[in-house]
C-alpha cells in the first residue's frame, strides 16, 4: 500500500522533470519570457507533486526495519548498499538543485538556472535508478552469497557489486520506470493544457504545452515498448511463473500464444516476446509445478523437489552452526550439503507447492490494464498532439475532455505495471530465496492492522491536499498573457 502511494508521485516527479526542462531550454536559446513563465507553471506543479512524494518515500525505508525486519537481517548488507547511495548521491543532488530551479529564477544567470533544472531532472532519474537497483535486485537476486556463519546474505566483493548494479532486470526496470514516468507526465500535461481550452484561457501557453508535453509522451510511450519487450524477456528467464500469471497460461509449450482477453489469442505471440523465437518454450504453471526443460536443455525441477532440497538446506545449516565449533569434522559434511542445495533454500520454508502460485486472475487483468490504456494513452497523444499542432484542437470539446480524463487513467495504467511487477512475484520477498512469511517482523494481527488503515488514511489525506493544491494552481493559472 505505501509503495503503491509513492508511486502516485513518482512517474510525475520523472515526467514533468523532462517537460519543464524542455521548456526552459527553449527559453535560454530564443530569450522568449512567455517560455520563461510557462517553464514556471510547470515547474510550480513540480513542486507540489515531489514534496509529497519525499513524505511517501522516506516512510517507505523506515518500514523495511520496522515491518521487515527479518528481511533486513538476511539481505541488509546488500539491499542497504544502493539505498544509502541513493540517499547520500541522488537525493542530496536532487534537493539542491531542486532549491536552485525553484528559488534562484531572479538570483543565479539564465544558463546555472537552466543547468539546475536539468540536474533536478537526472538526480530524479538517478534516484530512481539505485531505487530500481535494490528492487531489481529483489526480483533476480545476483552477486550476493550465502554466509552460514552470519545467516545473511552478503557481496563478497566489488565484482559481485558491480553484478547488482548492472542486474539486467534492474536495468531494464530503471528504463521501463522512467520512460513511463514520461507518458505521465506527457498526459498529465496534455490534459491540464487542454482543460484551458475548454475556459478558452491561455491558448498560446496551452498549445506549446501541449506540443511539447504530446512530444515526451509519445517518444516515451515507444520507449516503454522496448524496455517492456526486454522486461518480458527477463520474466521468462528469472520469473516465469510471473510471466505464467499474467498470461493465466496453465500448460505451457512451443509457439505459445499471447491472450488479448479470454478467448482471443495470437498464435505464437507470447513465444516471440518471451524468447523472440516463435518455437521458443514457454513454460506454463502446471510445467512449473511439476518440473520442466527449458530452450537450453536445462532440466528445471518440480517444486516439490525444491521444497524437499530447500528443506535439506535447512537442516544442514542447522547442524552446520550447532556442529562447527565441537565437531569440525561434521560441520564440513553438512556444509557440503549446504553448498549443494543452497540455491533451493527459500523452498524449504514453503507449506505445499502451490504456494509458488501468485493471484493469477489479479496478475492477469492488471497486465491487460496496462497494456491496453497504454495503447490508449498513445493515440489520446499522437491525436491531441497533431490537431494541436495543425490548430484544429479548440473546437474539439469532446477530445479536450477526454484529454482531461486521460489523467487518471495514465495513473491507473502505472498501477496495474506496479501490481504486476510486485504481486506477479508472490509469494517471493527475494525470488526463489526469501518467502513473504520469513520476512516479515514478529508483530501481531492487530498492530499491522492498525498501522496499516492509519497509514491509509495519512496517504489519502497527502493524495487529497495535494490534488486540492494542483486544482488550486491550475485554476490561477500560468502568469503569461490569456492569449
């Protein structure tokens, strides 16, 4: 729940960062003071959304030690490391240029201010990145090993480092993240521009506004296609239940097809995008309960089978830690069962094999969601944007409304991607390591209960007051002349 608040704050935090700084280029190099003050505008709504979204992040750390405690105890070594980088580096970057761009317009020269903005911008994206890192890392957890005598999981050294900062899943998530937040902040723009249109206000601000804002969404609206294509296959080679869930794909195959809805199916799609090789292995749920082959001859166990080796990795540990200190000589002999089975060592804490089943009907539909008010999003962009730029957009009050209802939408499209990504994992903390049920701090029912609907109704309370400030800036307006 907070991670799916923050996440309200963040893709338009990314997306008005490009925008506004678009804007204030375009300034500097025409010397034009109407773009100067429509940059303002922008960069004013900017300020609304990041402040919000620093109350929400910060909560989101404290309650990895509070709520997850044993997760912090097993992996702290590791996830801490990208977290206080991105604290220490991109945060303090972030904040002071932030200071600059929204403070400094009369104060420092025209270029600095411009350079403070783009900064903002790219500290955002870099934040955003060692973010991306440690839930990369979550999602395929590499570079990391197993220490039986700390019971943590630990980078052993700066190789290993550099294996979970270039994590191909944290990459590719890095660009699927920003490049989303663009098509928000594409739509958030459009439809605030167009909204102007409709009280026939500000023509000139709301045009430009729009050409830029219907520019960064669709050039980042492509841009998320590809880093999706690169996510997908990811997913079928770290997390192919994942990718079996939003597929609802029971049995799995060669020349596997891509469902658009129940009973509509392209022949061979979902091979071509998981393997990009239409005779590519797909392996469905049933194949990975019970045990499979994969595209490069690797015989991939049953789950039970990793529950009984995980169980065995388990007991070894245990006689491992109690033996190493009187019995030098039996410690070895299980710690060479634990070598042998660590890796399934997250099965052993399991009940039964399905448990490695997410909510296949919740990680269905939120990935059609996201698909397809993507794809909506996109041609709301390309047609708005086009009219716009050929000045047939005024008269179009049934388009300019629903540019305006494109706002939320693109907020639920980042939802359903989020769902997806996180509840398409369960019941993994870390993938294949770290169960949901392990993780968590020793706290009862009620407390989480509590804490969660007082959190809630925080969270509700910041979304309300912020929307009501954004309402309350949009109706003033920009300070450039109602032409």
């Amino acid at each position: 729940m907070t991670a799916a608040y923050h996440w309200l704050f963040v893709p338009l935090t990314l997306g008005l960062a490009l925008v506004m700084a678009i804007m204030e280029t375009i300034y500097v190099v025409k010397k034009d003071e109407f773009w100067k003050k429509t940059a303002q505008f922008w960069v004013k709504l900017f300020a609304i959304n990041f402040a919000v979204g620093i109350a929400t992040g910060i909560i989101l750390e404290f309650e990895f030690g509070t709520n997850w405690s044993n997760y912090s105890w097993f992996v702290g070594d590791m996830f801490g490391a990208p977290l206080a980088i991105e604290g220490i580096l991109a945060f303090f970057m972030e904040a002071t240029f932030f200071a600059v761009m929204f403070f400094g317009w009369d104060k420092v020269s025209r270029r600095f201010h411009l350079a403070s903005t783009w900064l903002t911008g790219i500290g955002a994206s870099i934040s955003a990145y060692w973010i991306l890192v440690a839930n990369g890392w979550m999602q395929n957890p590499v570079g990391t090993t197993f220490n039986p005598d700390t019971v943590r999981s630990e980078m052993a050294s700066a190789q290993a480092f550099w294996e979970v900062i270039s994590n191909p899943v944290a990459v590719s998530k890095f660009f699927h993240a920003i490049t989303s937040g663009w098509v928000t902040g594409g739509v958030f723009v459009v439809g605030v521009s167009c909204w102007y249109l409709l009280k026939k206000r500000q023509r000139k601000f709301a045009k430009a506004s729009i050409l830029i804002g219907s520019l960064v969404g669709i050039v980042g609206s492509f841009a998320v296609m590809l880093s999706g294509d690169s996510s997908g296959v990811h997913a079928a080679e770290f997390q192919p239940m994942k990718l079996a869930a939003a597929e609802g794909l029971q049995d799995g195959g060669k020349r596997a097809a891509f469902t658009i809805v129940p009973g509509i199916k392209i022949p061979g799609m979902l091979s071509i995008l998981s393997t990009h090789d239409i005779d590519g292995f797909v392996p469905g749920i049933n194949d990975i309960l019970n045990g499979y082959t994969d595209n490069d001859g690797n015989v991939v166990p049953s789950v039970a089978e990793k529950m009984q080796r995980g169980r065995a990795a388990l007991d070894a540990l245990a006689q491992y830690r109690a033996l190493k200190d009187s019995d030098p000589a039996a410690a070895a002999e299980a710690r060479a069962v634990l070598d042998e089975n660590v890796q399934y060592m997250g099965y052993g804490h399991l009940e039964k094999p399905e448990d490695v089943i997410p909510p296949v009907g919740v990680v269905f539909w939120a990935f059609r969601f996201m698909i397809g008010l993507g794809m909506l999003m996109l041609l709301e962009l390309i047609v708005v944007g086009w009219l716009a730029w050929k000045d047939k957009l005024a008269d179009k009050k049934w388009l300019l409304i629903a540019a305006l209802c494109c706002i939320p939408l693109v907020y639920i499209c980042g939802q359903a991607g989020w769902v997806v990504a996180e509840v398409g994992r369960q019941p993994w903390t870390i993938q294949g390591l770290l169960p949901v049920n392990v993780a968590i701090s020793s706290l009862s029912a009620g407390a989480v209960k509590t804490t969660f609907f007082v959190f809630l109704a925080i969270f509700t309370l910041f979304l309300v007051i912020e929307i009501r400030i954004l309402i309350g800036a949009i109706k003033k307006g920009p300070e450039t002349p109602n032409e």
